[in-house]
C-alpha cells in the first residue's frame, strides 16, 4: 500500500464494506431456501420408497416376469439427465457435477437433458447432443414438469433410442457437504433375472402384473427425478451459503486489514506534518 493517499484507502474500504453487504444477504437468503428444500426432501422421500417397493412386489410376483425396463443388452446408446444450478456463486457445485458427467460420457454414444441454465450452456459449449433445452430454470422445474420427462425419456427408452438411462444430481449430505453423483434409471437390473427372483408375494394385480408394471415404472421415474431435484436445490443453496459466508469472512479481513493500514497512513501524514511545521518554526 506504498504510496497510496488515505482517501484512496477510504475508498477501497467502502468498496468492501458495500460487497459485503451484498454476500451478507446473499448468505441469509440462500439459508432461507435451504431451510425450504430440505423440507422438499424429507416430504419426497416416502413416496419413492413406497413406489419402489411396489416395483419389486411385482417384479417378484411371478418368475415369469420380463420387461424391458428390467433389462436390456447395453450397446452403447445412454441418456444423461443432468441437474445443475442458473446461476454461479455457488462454490463447485455446478463445476463438481458437470466435470463428473463429462469423465463418464467420454467415449460413448451419449446425449443429455439439461436442467438448469448452467448445464445448458455448458454442454451446448461442448457440443454435446441435447434432448432438449426446454429445462433452462431449473428453479422453475415444477413436479409436473418431472413427471413429463418421465414419460419422455420412458417413450423414448421403451423405442429403442437408448439403452442406458442416467441421473447426474448433487447429493445433499449436510449444509458443509454435497456430493455428486450419477444413479442409473433405466434398466431397473443389471442382470436378465428380475429383482428379489423366486420369492412369492400374495398379491393380485389387475388387469396383469405386467401391465401395471409398465405403467407404474413412468410414476416411480418422476418420484426419483424430483426427489433428485430437491436433493439437487437443497445442495445448490447449502453450497452459496458456504461460499457466501466466507466471502463476508474475507471482506471483514480485508475491511480489518485497510482499516489499519488507513490508520497507519492517517498516522504517517499527520507525523510529516508536525514535522514540517517544527521544522519551519
């Protein structure tokens, strides 16, 4: 800072003082998101655990059972469903979940369903196939919206478009930890034998097993994708929370740090001055 005056200090300090009331807000209004989402996930997740358990039932139900959403031969064809954030400041939490989608889609046949402007732009930069970009907001994702890209990609899996479908999302581990992670989808198995096989389960479906099955695979799609949408939202604003509190941190040291060296310089001027007068007397 030698050479600086005391008024360009000044300034500099109202600078941070004035980015720290913007990261203060900031933080607290990310807090209060946060408090929502994760309201959003503990609501969300009985009624996917419920609806998995009802899939294994049927599956179970009968040995004979098959269906293509159970297994398929993998050829190389694979749907990411990819969730990011609109917006940054958010530490790595839209960098972490795109790095991780891009390591695993190298060298395949791949194509994606953004949501989120983030995952949008960033894969229309890499010119990676999109299904669709009608998912920009992902705050405005609504569970309507998940239930209709559920269908989406069923009719699209169920036509022999893909073989593998995948569910890239930020996990919400705690509000100082978030991890990305991909889930499959779609098949349900990795083998061609279905889930919980030779079990028997006394329950009757009409019209068929497999016909409820087929029907109830679209429901439990959109459960697990909002419940990943939520889980998703809620690592969004634990991660802007963090990084905004530490941007207030380090403008506090920084408005510490120039505060002092004013003083100093303040001092500096004031000392020169005396010094010139007594030595002018």
């Amino acid at each position: 800072m030698a050479g600086v005056s005391t008024k360009e200090i000044k300034t500099r300090i109202r600078s941070m003082q004035s980015t720290r009331q913007i990261t203060k807000a900031m933080e607290m209004v990310a807090a209060s998101k946060l408090r929502q989402a994760q309201a959003q996930i503990l609501n969300s997740r009985p009624y996917f655990h419920i609806l998995r358990s009802a899939i294994d039932q049927i599956a179970a139900s009968d040995t004979d059972f098959s269906s293509p959403y159970l297994y398929r031969a993998d050829k190389g064809k694979v749907l990411y469903i990819v969730i990011a954030g609109d917006r940054g400041l958010a530490g790595g939490y839209n960098s972490n979940i795109l790095k991780l989608v891009m390591s695993e889609i190298a060298g395949k046949e791949a194509t994606v369903l953004p949501i989120g402007k983030k995952a949008v732009d960033y894969f229309r930069t890499h010119g990676i196939p999109m299904l669709t970009e009608g998912y920009m907001e992902a705050a405005d994702v609504s569970i309507g919206d998940c239930f209709s890209i559920a269908k989406l990609i069923s009719k699209a899996y169920c036509g022999d478009e893909y073989d593998r479908i995948c569910l890239a999302y930020t996990g919400f581990v705690s509000v100082l930890s978030q991890t990305p992670a991909t889930l499959r989808l779609l098949p349900l198995n990795d083998s061609p034998s279905p889930p919980l096989q030779g079990k028997t389960v006394d329950i009757i479906y009409d019209p068929s097993p497999q016909e409820v099955f087929d029907r109830i695979i679209p429901e439990y799609l959109g459960g697990v994708l909002y419940g990943a949408l939520c889980e998703s939202r809620a690592s969004e604003q634990a991660a802007r929370r963090t990084a905004m509190d530490s941007a207030t941190k380090n403008a506090d040291d920084m408005i510490a740090d120039l505060s002092l060296k004013y003083n100093q310089a303040r001092q500096a001027a004031i000392t020169q001055e005396i010094t010139e007068i007594v030595a002018g007397s």
